[in-house]
C-alpha cells in the first residue's frame, strides 16, 4: 500500500492510495482461501471457468493476478468472495451492496412490476408463430420479450420479433434469467 505523509497545520494527515492492488502472491492467498471455504478443487473451478485448471492453480500461486485475470467476474461469482476481498483484489471493482429487502418470488415479483405494452411488431409475431413457437403465447415469454428494445426494435415487424426470439432460445436465453 502506499502511504503518503503531508503536514497540515501542527498535525500530520495520511493519505492511503485508493488504487493499490495487492501483490500477486496475495491475491492468490484470497482466491485458495476461497476455493477452500466452499469447498471446491481446482478442477472444480477450472471447469466451472472452462480453462485449464494450471490457470487456477497459477492464480493461487501468484504467477498471475486474479484482481486482474479477465475471468475475474466469474472467479468472484464461483467462488463467493466477499465485497471486501474483491476491492482488495480489484480496487476499481464495483461492488453491489446487501439487498435490504428479501428477493421476490414469482407471484409478488409479477405483482411489484406493471405489465408491459407489448410492441405490434410482437403482437403479430405472437399471432403468426404462436402455432409453431408455444413459448410466445405464455406471457411470461411475452413480457420477457417487450422488455428488450434493441436498436429499432420498435418498428420490426413479426418476422424480425419471431428472428429475436429465436436467437434467444438458441443461445438459452429464457424467461427465468430476467432479473
């Protein structure tokens, strides 16, 4: 860490570097630490990252920084680490805080939030590929899909909403992941 002294007045004040990373070898004592606690091997980690699991162990090892490694976001996820070891391993990481209010489940989550205007383009969509696509007649699917505007999507037609939501399903996108 880097410290700065700088008189003011009779009284010293000192200053800590809001940027300073942890060394490596330390950053990788938080990720063992981690892995451990859950408990998970390597492999384990490796697979749920898809890398090799020399990856892992060259992270616990300090031969690569994990606040710096590209698949921080998911090592954080995986491995559960606390808001404050990921400031420590990341400074200009964002960290969300703890939820005050308990999540909400299906039925009030459809209660808190107001139906959305479904799009014409959609509308059609649904009417024209309902038959062949059962999903665009659930309206869970449906609101799922109102709640995208992608660039222009307020004027495509059925054709480009059923091409959407085609793409959805075929990289398993669904309903279920909008949060």
């Amino acid at each position: 860490m880097i410290l700065q002294h700088m008189p003011c007045c009779s009284a010293e004040v000192v200053f800590m570097a809001v940027n300073s990373w942890l060394s490596r070898e330390e950053a990788g004592e938080i990720i063992k630490r981690a892995r451990e606690a859950i408990p998970l091997t390597q492999d384990q980690v490796a697979e749920k990252l898809n890398v090799d699991k020399s990856y892992i162990s060259k992270l616990e090892g300090g031969l690569h920084h994990a606040g710096r490694s590209k698949y921080f976001p998911q090592l954080v996820e995986v491995l559960k680490i606390e808001p404050d070891d990921v400031r420590r391993l990341n400074p200009g990481a964002v960290v969300a805080g703890p939820m005050i209010d308990p999540p909400l489940g299906d039925a009030e989550r459809h209660q808190a939030k107001p139906p959305r205007q479904l799009p014409d383009g959609l509308i059609e969509a649904i009417q024209k590929y309902g038959s062949v696509a059962p999903d665009l007649q659930q309206g869970q699917w449906q609101q799922f899909l109102a709640g995208f505007r992608p660039r222009n999507m307020d004027e495509k037609d059925a054709d480009d909403w059923y091409d959407f939501y085609r793409n959805l399903v075929k990289f398993d996108i669904k309903p279920e992941d909008d949060n």
